[in-house]
C-alpha cells in the first residue's frame, strides 16, 4: 500500500467512524482503534461488501445486518448501568420485594466479572442500613 493509499483509508475509518456514531450512537473513538478496525473489518468482509461506505449503506437498509453489527460491538462493553431500563426495574421491583421477603436475611451472588466490578453497581443500589447494619 502507498502512502496515498493509506491516508485514503485512514479518513475512509474517520468517515465511518463518524457514520456509525449517527447511525447507533457508539462512538468508535471509545476503543482501541487497531482492534476495533481489525474486528469490523472481519465483520464487513463476512457481510461481502468491499469499503466502509458500502458498509453503513448494508447497515442501513437490513435490519439483521444492523443488529449483528451493534451487538458485535457492545457485547464486550462493561460499564456501570448499562440497560438503564434493567437497572430502574431493579430499583422498582426486583430489590425492594427481596428486602421485605427476606429482610437482613438476604444473600446476594453475583457472577465473575472480567474486571471485578460487577458486584459494585448493584452494591450501590441497596440502601446504606441494609447494608451496613450487620
């Protein structure tokens, strides 16, 4: 590749980058750029398209495609509440049914986190004297 070549393609990513913000609302700019551009250039050559370009316009016109695609990208995102519509569900319903069944009582696990930071949202979302009234 020549170094026009390059530069092309580097914009080319920007561009794309820039689509897929306005298109999903992830910005790619949150990522490691050489595995973010290596993952979804897997994904677009699986697709048979050749080109970022044809690329957002697939994304743009099927469904499945479009689904694949964000679900490609956020399934390895951690951050603290992610799914707002879950978390507040848990707040409604889910955490003040446990504590009037079980009261003190109440034994919570929570799956391994590749982080270890899974525990601490849901930690937050309990009040201070359930808590810390051992």
């Amino acid at each position: 590749m020549d170094l026009t070549a390059g530069i092309l393609a580097a914009n080319n990513y920007e561009w794309f980058k820039k689509a897929i913000y306005g298109l999903t609302g992830i910005d790619l700019n949150a990522y490691k750029e050489n595995q973010m551009k290596r993952r979804i250039d897997t994904l677009i050559s699986k697709s048979n398209v050749k080109g970022y370009d044809k690329y957002v316009a697939l994304l743009k016109t099927d469904k499945a495609k479009f689904e694949e695609f964000v679900n490609y990208l956020t399934i390895n995102v951690s951050e603290f509440y992610r799914n707002t519509e879950q978390w507040k569900i848990l707040d409604k319903e889910i955490i003040p049914g446990l504590i009037s069944k079980f009261g003190t009582d109440l034994k919570i696990w929570s799956a391994a986190c590749s982080t270890g930071v899974s525990r601490i949202p849901l930690l937050w979302r309990f009040p201070d004297i359930f808590l810390w009234k051992r």
